[in-house]
C-alpha cells in the first residue's frame, strides 16, 4: 500500500468513528425523551459488554494448566470486584488487565 491509500484508509475509519459518535446526538437532539428501546440498550449492553469480553477472554484458556488457571481466575474476580465496588468498567477492565499482566509474568517465576 502506498503512503496516500494510508491515509486515505485512515481518513475514511476516522469518519466512520466520529460518525457513529455523533450519529446519536444528531438523531436525538430534538427529543426530549429517548425511545423506550434506546434506553434499555442503554441500560443492558455495558453488562452484556462484559460478559462478552469476559467469554472472550477465556475462550482459548487451557485449564489444564495451573500456570494459565490462576492468572486467568485472579484476574477475573479482580474484574469482578472491582465492578461491583465502583460500578465504572473502564476502571474494572484496566485493574483485570495490568493485574493478568503482571501475574502471567510472575506466576511462572514462582512455580520454577
């Protein structure tokens, strides 16, 4: 690829992000109140959003394996904890990560 279709591809992403951004507010910004099914998205997706990571993070997990199990469950419940704690998944999700990072990187260490 050359160097122009780079930053045409990247141009034409970008404003496909920011659309999907803005898209809400300009459809909505005369409504007083939101429809019915726009608020119980609103109100279920962050939680099926984290389920599905949460599937996702442990779909190719060899729990056979104590090295890979233990990170993986501390890490979890960390998400969890977290979560239910502060109620923010931005927080919950960067505490689950850099806490499995660190693990996996410990937890062979320790077993040696």
């Amino acid at each position: 690829m050359s160097e122009l279709q780079i930053l045409v591809m990247i141009a034409i992403l970008g404003f496909g992000v920011a659309l999907t951004r803005f898209l809400p507010f300009l459809v909505f910004k005369n409504t007083k109140k939101l429809p019915k099914a726009v608020e119980y998205l609103g109100k279920v997706l962050p939680a099926a959003m984290m389920g599905l990571l949460v599937v996702y993070c442990l779909k190719d997990c060899n729990f056979g394996e104590a090295g890979e199990v233990i990170p993986l469950v501390i890490s979890v419940a960390a998400v969890a904890g977290v979560h239910l704690w502060k109620r923010k998944a931005v927080l919950s999700i960067a505490v689950g990560t850099v806490l499995y990072m660190v693990l996996i990187r410990v937890i062979p260490l320790i077993a040696v």
